[in-house]
C-alpha cells in the first residue's frame, strides 16, 4: 500500500516539526540524524549560540533516551554480535521565535519519581542556579566511578532551554510508562547560559 505523503507533510507542516524520528537508537545510527540537525540549523538564520544550544538539548536528549529507556531491540551489524538497543522518538521542530526539541520513550514506573523530583529541581533554578548545581553534580560524578551521568543531561538541557522543560508521564502497565519530554530554546538567545 502506497502512503499518502502530502497527508504526512501536511501535518508536519501544521505542527512545524521539521525532524521526526521513531525507531532504535544507537550511537552510529543517530550519527546521520545529528548531522542533519546540524544541516538544517545550518541553514537557518540563527547566532551561532542559538544554533549550538538547540544542538545541544538534541543531543542531550537522544543521549537520555538511549541511556535509560526500557524498551530495547536486538540490532545487528554484519560481523557483530547483536546488541541491546534502546527505542525512541524524536521531534525538532519551531514555532514563532522558538525551536523545540521532544522525546518519547519507555521507562520503569520505578524512576518516575526520580525523573520527576530532577526536572522540578532544575525548573525552580535560574541560570546562575543551573551553573553553580552543574559544577556541584559534576564534583559529584569524579566522585562516583561508577555515575552515568549524575543527571548532567538534565541539567544541560535546562541550562540551554528559556523556558522551563515540560514532561509527562502516561502509564503503559504496572512496570512501565512512557515518558515525554519537551524543551524549548530560542532563536534569539545571543550568548551563553
């Protein structure tokens, strides 16, 4: 069956997603993707700042989902074994003044808490805040050998974004939801945060 891609870009173009993905995510596969971010942002209008920004929180967020999603698949290259990769969905697109970058992915019910507790955290900081808790995570992480990240990720995303990073969680079983989270960063921002 042939797919009607004017209903699909359509629809893109009314929500002004400019990237969609959904599949597994690994770090040669998301490779190409990145380079493509990269193009477009490229090619847009944008202070160098913004553009390193939006690129950042992409990065950031593909990084979080293939880090701690629960929901894997076996993938193969020819010559390797298989592995465990994790499975996502990603969106950038923009409105007005802003890009946005959104992610969906499985987690255990067990970390919504966590994750929760984190992004609240870091929306009640300002950026001076964010700096000075990201220098605090980071002592934190030479401390621990075996840290994956000590939720620098999450801070990075919220030091970047200007406005505060919006999530929700809808539930999927009693062991697992999905976990969504959205980020804004504008077009205009003209030096770092």
């Amino acid at each position: 069956m042939i797919l009607d891609m004017n209903e699909y870009t359509g629809m893109m173009s009314k929500l002004n997603i400019n990237i969609i993905y959904s599949g597994p995510m690994w770090d040669d596969g998301i490779k190409g993707i990145a380079e493509m971010v990269k193009a477009h942002l490229a090619h847009d209008d944008l202070s160098v700042t913004a553009s390193k920004s939006i690129f950042s929180v992409f990065v950031e967020q593909v990084t979080n989902m293939m880090m701690y999603s629960a929901e894997k698949e076996k993938f193969e290259q020819p010559g390797s074994k298989p592995v465990d990769v994790s499975i996502g969905m990603l969106v950038l697109g923009h409105k007005e003044n802003t890009f946005f970058v959104q992610t969906r992915n499985v987690i255990k019910n067990e970390n919504i808490n966590i994750i929760k507790g984190r992004i609240d955290h870091l929306n009640t900081l300002d950026k001076k805040g964010l700096r000075q808790y990201h220098r605090e995570r980071m002592r934190d992480e030479n401390d621990n050998p075996e840290s994956k990240g000590a939720g620098l990720g999450l801070i990075e995303i919220a030091r970047r974004a200007t406005a505060p990073i919006e999530y929700t969680f809808q539930t999927i079983n009693e062991k697992l939801s999905y976990f969504t989270m959205y980020a804004e960063i504008s077009q205009t921002i003209q030096e770092a945060n």
